[in-house]
C-alpha cells in the first residue's frame, strides 16, 4: 500500500512536469491524479497483457503517466470553469 501511494506521488509529479505551464494544485491533488492515473495505466497495461494491475511495468508506468497528463488537463479545465464568471 505504501508503494503504491509512493508510485501515485512519483507518477503526478512527473505528470506536473511534462505538463507544460503552471498547475494550481497542492500536493494532496497531486497525489490523487497520480493515483487515479496510475490505476488507468495499470488497467490499460492488463488489457494488453503485460501483467497484472498490481505489478509495476514499463508499459504501465508510462501509460499512468500520461493518463495523469490528461487528467491534470481535466482537473485545470474543472477549476477554470469554476472560477469564470461572466462579466458583460
């Protein structure tokens, strides 16, 4: 358990850095993209049968780092539209 929380933090700060420009999030939301994106990765990597959900691979390391880029993109789009208003 505390591996994955460890490989959850990792996988969301390596997506934060790909990610270009600057991302409003705390750790804790970091941590939780690197999490849920981990979990896609590591279910994409399965159905390709490179190996179980729970096992660490190359190819679900890479596929959870890209799912938490785009979920980051997601979580961005989420807060913009929360914090628009419309001025006329």
């Amino acid at each position: 358990m505390i591996g994955f929380l460890v490989a959850g933090l990792i996988i969301g700060v390596l997506a934060r850095l790909i990610k270009p420009g600057k991302q409003n999030l705390g750790i804790l939301a970091t941590l939780a993209l690197g999490l849920v994106g981990s979990l896609i990765g590591g279910l994409i990597a399965q159905a390709f049968g490179t190996g179980g959900i729970w096992e660490l691979n190359v190819l679900g390391f890479v596929l959870a780092v890209i799912a938490a880029v785009l979920l980051i993109g997601v979580a961005e789009g989420l807060a913009g539209k929360r914090g628009h208003t419309n001025r006329v």
